[in-house]
C-alpha cells in the first residue's frame, strides 16, 4: 500500500504542477512586473509557493483519501471472504 500510495502521490504532485506551473509563475512574473521592484528569486518563490499550495493540498490529499479507499475495499473483501470460509 506504501508504494501505491507514493506512486500516486507523485503523480499527482507532477501533474499538478504541469498543469499550473506556468500559469502561475506567468502570474508571478507579471505581479513583479506591476509593483516594479524587478525580479528576485526569494519573491518569485512565495509568489509560486502560494498560488501552487492549495491545489497541491487538494490533490495530494485525493491522492490519499483514494489510495486509503483502495486499501479498505481491498482488506474488505479479503475480510468477507475469510469470515464466510470459516463458517
């Protein structure tokens, strides 16, 4: 269950940020732009770490609720059948 759980982790976390990325640090850069203070790799960081936090959370945690409820159909089943061979 661990490496499933990793492997779709990781997925998610690689298509999020192929997904949003772009469009964020485009917003970013554009946001630096307008104030005109230029460009610096601490700014550009937060800008990026907060528009990409929260779809990550979100996407990460579906990550987990459906690995979790991968694992409890399957340890359900295999519950069922054990409890109905014993009878």
């Amino acid at each position: 269950m661990r490496e499933r759980l990793e492997s779709r982790i990781k997925q998610r976390i690689e298509d999020t940020l192929r997904e949003r990325l772009g469009g964020a640090l485009r917003s970013v850069l554009a946001e630096q732009t307008t104030l005109g203070g230029g460009f610096t790799p601490e700014q550009i960081v937060e800008g990026l770490r907060y528009r990409l936090s929260e779809n990550l959370r979100y996407d990460v945690s579906g990550a987990v609720f459906e690995s979790i409820g991968d694992a409890v159909r399957e340890r359900l089943g295999e519950a069922l059948w054990t409890a109905i061979s014993q009878r």
